[in-house]
C-alpha cells in the first residue's frame, strides 16, 4: 500500500512539475528559428544560412543569423531580413537590413534589429540568403523564410 502511495505521490509531483515547466516556458521570451535556407547560381550551392527570429528587450524584434560561403570563388554571401508590422487589417511596408557580406567558409555570426512600432502587436521578419555575383550578374537568393511573433 505504501508504494502506491508512493508512486501517485510521484505522478502528482511530474504532473505539477509539468505544469510549472509549462508556465516557466510560456513565459519565456518567443524565438522562431528559421533555415537552413541556400542560394544557388549556375547549379552550385553558393552560401548557407540560419536564424533565430526574437522579440528583444520589448523594444525590438532581432534576428540572430549565422551565414556561410559553400563556394570559395571570391563571390560574397549576405543575409537579409525585412521586418513588416500588421496595423488596419493587413501587413504594411517594412524596412529591410543585410548582414556585412564576407566570403568565410565557416559560420558567421551576425545580429540584424529592427525597433518595435507601438501602433502594431504583430511583426513579421522574412529572410533570404543570398550571393553577390557582381555586374552584369544578379545576386541569387534562397526561398524566402517567413516568421510572424505577436509581442
């Protein structure tokens, strides 16, 4: 009798303890991750590149992108983001920033924000990886990532 005590005792506790880590998570700060999104040209993967779409600080919506060159041909690789805020029933214009380009083979860390609007509860952060081709050649980017956070 006492280990059936024992275990509903147990069972209450992961219950409870469940919902507390449900409520703790809930709480958090929301993060959307993206990628891994690739641009190509001419058949060949050129750059590589992920994220993390935030709501910072209350005050801005950030997104944390790791970018890569796949080809060492001396093209650069950028990412972009474009923020859109939702007001009067629809998505208005946004603006949109890019990463520094660079040609590095491994990994790049960089961080792209953009400042809350305060007449809006939504955002929406579209991302693109792209490779920079030079004249006459357009950049090619990847498919197009969508993230919406209500903040």
């Amino acid at each position: 009798m006492s280990t059936q005590r024992f275990s509903r005792r147990r069972m209450a506790a992961a219950v409870v303890g469940g919902v507390l880590l449900t409520a703790l998570a809930a709480g958090q700060a929301q993060a959307l991750n993206w990628g891994t999104l690739t641009s190509s040209y001419d058949g060949k993967k050129r750059s590589s590149g992920y994220g993390s779409f935030t709501i910072s600080g209350s005050t801005y919506a950030q997104n944390k992108v790791y970018t890569k060159d796949l080809a060492p041909d001396g093209n650069t690789v950028y990412q972009t983001t474009s923020w859109q805020w939702y007001q009067d029933g629809g998505w208005g214009a946004g603006f949109s920033k890019s990463t520094p380009e660079h040609n590095k083979t491994s990994y790049q860390l960089n961080y792209l924000k953009e400042q809350l609007q305060s007449s809006s509860e939504k955002v929406r952060g579209s991302h693109k990886m792209c490779v920079q081709l030079g004249f006459p050649v357009a950049d090619r980017c990847s498919a197009t990532a969508l993230t919406t956070l209500t903040y």
